[in-house]
C-alpha cells in the first residue's frame, strides 16, 4: 500500500474527522455526539488499511458493520450480496428513524431502549468493543512496548478484548489477522515522514479515543443500557 499521508504531513492531515474532534458535553454526563462519532470510526477504517487491508479484513467488516455504511457494489448494481452490506443498518438507522432523540450516543441508545428494541444498542456495544481492541494495541505498541512488533501487541490486545466474546470459529481468524501485522518500522513509516510528529499525533490521536471508549464503556455497563 502507498502512504497514507499528504506529502510533508502525517496520516492525520487527510481531512477525515478524528476522534480529537468529536464532541464530548461534559455537563451531560459527557455525552458523545452521534454524528461525529461515526464519523470518526469510519474514518478510523483507513488505518486499518494501513495495518494491512487483507489481514484486518474481518476487523474492519466488524467496525463497518455496526456502523453501517451502505456501500454500492463496484458493479454500479444496487444488490448487496456480501454480510457487512445485508445486515441491519444498526446505530445509522436508528438516527435516522429517531435524530432528535439520537443527537448523542447515550440518548440514541435510551431512547431505543424505551422502544423494546436494541439492535442499535448492541451495535454500538459491539464498535465500542472494537475500538477498544484498536486503542489498546496501538497504545501498547506506540508508549507502553515501545520496541515490540505490532503482531505481539494486537495480539495481546485481543486477548484482554475482543477474544472473550468470539466463538471458536471467529478466533482463528482474528488470531491470522494479528500475524498477518505489518513490521513496526514499516507501519509508522507509512503514517508520515516526521516519526516524532507522527508519534505526537497518534498519541493525540489515540488519547482522545481511549476517553471515548471509557465513557461508552462506563455508560453500556450501566442498567439504563441493558436489554
């Protein structure tokens, strides 16, 4: 893959929303605005390009998902054939069905609640568990194993998230995927030609979606968000 960053700047200067600017009301018990927010995990789909398209290949059809884009076939036809294009258009739909009382994550998922249904809430469960899978691999690799390969670190990071809540078919596949990881070297170069500042701006980067996840986190293990 060619990098992913602009000549002289970094993978973040590719005018895609980041998770740095998705807004938090901190006087609503930090609510996390709807819109921006999957903005951002769609946008976070281009890194796992980066980290290897074909290998995080189910990571990312995991992601797109429960987001749900609706996605049009290369062919130009309107039959979606394939899993992610067929499944129910989760957290989007139920904005759409309901914005005034989906403006934020938390309402969005309260408001679904009331109604007896929970598809979108238990999509938003499923990106939030995902998310955190990505934040805890990367923050491993980048400050707490500074010289340790992306594959140990995904994997490590699987083992703490997502692996409880896979099925015995799901597992090996996710675990290929954590072998197939670019070299670290590799990786970084990709994101920019200024490591330092790459660095700086994933720590950024990195901080502002691990806050995200705590909150949704926190939030989902409360009764209001049970099913």
């Amino acid at each position: 893959m060619a990098n992913a960053y602009p000549p002289g700047g970094t993978y973040w200067d590719n005018g895609k929303r980041s998770f740095t600017s998705v807004p938090m009301n901190l006087s609503k018990d930090s609510a996390i605005s709807t819109t921006e927010f999957l903005e951002a995990s769609e946008a976070l789909t281009g890194l796992l390009d980066v980290l290897g398209s074909t290998a995080f290949m189910p990571v990312k059809k995991d992601i797109i998902g429960n987001i749900k884009v609706q996605r049009i076939p290369e062919d130009g036809s309107n039959a979606c054939v394939d899993e992610p294009c067929v499944m129910l258009q989760k957290i989007r739909d139920r904005q759409l069905e309901a914005p005034v009382e989906s403006e934020t994550l938390q309402d969005l998922v309260r408001s679904e609640l009331k109604t007896k249904k929970h598809t979108a809430s238990e999509g938003l469960l499923w990106l939030t568990r995902g998310l955190d899978f990505i934040a805890r691999a990367l923050r491993r690799n980048l400050t707490l194993q500074p010289n340790e390969e992306l594959s140990v670190s995904f994997r490590d990071s699987y083992g703490q998230t997502l692996k409880q809540y896979h099925s015995f078919i799901i597992k090996p596949i996710f675990s290929a995927a954590m072998s197939a990881c670019p070299y670290r070297k590799d990786f970084y170069a990709k994101l920019g030609e200024d490591e330092a500042k790459v660095k700086k701006e994933l720590d950024e980067w990195l901080a502002a979606l691990e806050e995200r996840v705590t909150v949704l986190n926190t939030f989902m293990a409360k009764p209001e968000a049970k099913w």
